[in-house]
C-alpha cells in the first residue's frame, strides 16, 4: 500500500514544514497529532490512542517512536525509514524510550511539541516533560502543522472534490430513505453504503442524526426512531477520501412543516450566503461568523443559533474531522486561496422545538469561495 500521493508531493510538504521551523528557531519537532504524521509521511493508523510520537529534525530527519502492532502498519503506509518500537510491559514508559531514540539520534536543542494534541495525554504529557528535563527545551507547537495542512495542494484538492462526490451520494441516499415512517438506522445505512461502495472511507466522527425533537441535537447519540407523519430530521455528515472530508448538514422536513421552519429555513439560507460572500482571500475567520451572527441577529434568532458556524476541512482522524481554524467571534486567522471550509448554519429553537440546520463544503479561490457540494439548497425529500 504506497502512499497516497506523489514523491514531489510529500517533499514539498516537507521543505515547507523545514521552513516553518527555521521561522520558529526549532531544532525538531515532537509531533503527536495523527494528521501531522498522515500529512508529512503518509503514516495511516489509530494507533495514536496509544503513546508515539514522530521525530523531525531541523536537518531533515525523521523517526517514528510507536508500539510493535503498528510497525507494520507504518512500514506500508509511510515513506518512514527509522521506525523504533516501545515494549509493551508493566511499568513501561515510552517517554523514556523517546529519549533514548533522540540521545541516539544526538538530537538535542529546542524542540516543538504538539501539546494540544488527542494523541498526548495529559498522563503522558507530564512524563514527556520529566523525560526531557535538562535535556531538551519543550516549546509549544500545537498549531505549526495545523496551520501548514490548512492550505490545500493540488493533489489534496483532487482528494477534498472526490469526498465532495461522495458526500453528494450519500446526500441522495439519505433523501430517498427519507419518508414517514422512515427508521433512522436505515437512514444511516443508506448513507455509509453510498460512501463505501463508491470507495470512500470512515470519516472522523460519527454521523450525526436526530429527528423529532432529537433534531435539534449537535451530535450523535445511540438509539434509533421512526420518523412520524408529520416530523424533522436533522443530519449533518461527510463523504471522506484518503482521510479528506467534505461535509454537508441539512434539516429536513417531512409532512407539514412546523410554523417556523420556512422563517428559519430563509434566515439559514440568507446567513450562508452572506458566509459564502465573506469567504475570500484576505478575510479573516472572524469576518466569517460576524456575517453569520449580523444577519441570525438581525432576525432576533440569537438565542437559537451557535457561537461558531463552521471551520476548516481536511484529512482528519477520530474522534473529530473538524479541523482549525474555527469560524468565531474575532478569531483573526487570515483566509487564503486553497483552503476548504464548511460552512453551518445551525437554529435550535428549544421553546418550539423547531430546527433548522443548512451546510455545505467551500473551496476558496482567488476571488471568492467555489461551493463543492449540495449543490440544491431547496432540496428536500418526498412528502408522504
């Protein structure tokens, strides 16, 4: 199983994160994040719910510390060369078995860490620091890679437009399953067959879906209903392709619509667009959510919608596929050409138990923001 994308491609990658790091004055990196180490080698596991961690040095080095069930898996899915392995044991401590692989290497200096990483635990970031006590100064790197992954290559592109096909199929699925009387695990099924069948992969969280008074929920829960006669159903999902995501969210209504669904639906619709327009090179995140939080303000719908309306989209691991930057109140990350962005708008109305969520996946161009998926806003299932 080679790596996903071209030779020329993973070393660019790597001269522009060699760059970030002169920039930074590090003289490696302790990188914990999983989509750091898919980014930069290719490396494709959910062995980082364990302790590793990948090494990479200001001279172009590059280690991987992991456990023995994934060496395998790091020789076939990576250009990784020097692959250590920690044992497994009572009283074991990788930390330790990281510092003997940087003494081996005679890597020393100030290093970057991915503290803010679901691959450092809290438990393992305490030993990591004792680990390398008088031996290395730990700087906080969390956002280096980040930041680098946000800006999409070409090759990543062609990735990001196939989970945008993806996400289209399983959007078609899921309005054709859509009816009275409609199971909600049938629903679901609809949607991973579509994406699997077509060569997708698993995407980084679960689907959410809820409908009822469950469709003003956020995420996923465990148990399942039959869609009634009249009722909504929210799903928000994602087609993926070699980890990338691309994201759709709708709410959708069957039967007779509740009285402030079409008010809702105009106020969802009107605050995309008015995203949509802010989502250009040379805008920031924050210039984003103010055009989200004007417009559902300016309606008086305030205490229905969320503090944040979207964020960037890449390839990402469990437990989550959002990715940053995050689209907030001030958040002053600078917008550029190639970066991919879903966009929400989601309305809770709890009084009334009323939803209405609209979301679709954007690639930023020169100029403005090229939506890559659902394409029919108004698209809605069949009534019964």
């Amino acid at each position: 199983m080679p790596v996903h994308f071209s030779a020329a491609e993973m070393s660019a990658r790597k001269q522009r994160l060699a760059a970030a790091m002169a920039a930074h004055k590090l003289d490696g990196l302790l990188l914990f994040a999983q989509e750091s180490h898919y980014w930069l080698t290719g490396y494709d596991s959910f062995g980082f719910c364990f302790f590793q961690c990948l090494y990479v040095g200001a001279d172009g080095r590059v280690a991987l510390l992991t456990r023995s069930a994934d060496l395998r898996q790091a020789e076939r899915t990576s250009n990784i060369e020097d692959i250590r392995i920690w044992k497994d044991g009572e009283g074991a401590d990788p930390t330790r078995d990281l510092r003997a692989m940087l003494e081996d290497l005679r890597a020393r200096g100030r290093f970057g860490a991915e503290f803010d990483s679901y691959g450092l635990t809290h438990f393992n970031g305490r030993r990591l620091e004792a680990a390398l006590e008088g031996y290395a100064e730990l700087i906080d790197a969390s956002s280096l890679v980040s930041h680098l992954r946000a800006t999409k290559s070409a090759e990543e592109i062609v990735c990001v437009r196939e989970a945008a096909r993806l996400s289209d199929l399983a959007d078609r699925a899921a309005i054709a399953a859509i009816g009275p009387g409609a199971d909600e695990g049938a629903v679901l099924a609809a949607m991973h067959g579509a994406i699997f069948s077509a060569g997708g992969d698993y995407p980084g969280n679960e689907f959410i879906i809820g409908s009822g008074a469950d469709a003003l929920l956020c995420r996923y829960k465990s148990g399942r209903r039959k869609l009634s006669r009249d009722d909504q159903i929210t799903l928000e999902f994602a087609g993926v392709s070699r980890r990338y995501h691309a994201a759709i969210m709708r709410t959708h209504v069957v039967g007779r619509p509740k009285p402030l669904h079409a008010p809702y639906r105009a106020a969802a619709l009107e605050a995309l667009l008015a995203c949509e327009d802010e989502l250009k090179p040379g805008r920031t995140a924050g210039d984003v959510f103010a055009a989200h939080a004007r417009v559902l303000d300016g309606r008086r719908l305030s205490r229905h919608r969320l503090n944040a309306c979207g964020y960037s989209l890449g390839a990402k691991f469990a437990p989550s596929w959002m990715d940053a930057p995050m689209f907030y109140e001030r958040n002053d990350f600078l917008i550029a050409r190639d970066q991919v962005y879903f966009l929400h708008m989601i309305l809770m109305d709890s009084d009334s138990e009323t939803a209405f969520c609209l979301g679709r996946t954007y690639l930023v161009g020169d100029r403005h923001a090229e939506p890559l998926n659902a394409d029919d806003l108004d698209l809605a299932p069949k009534q019964g």
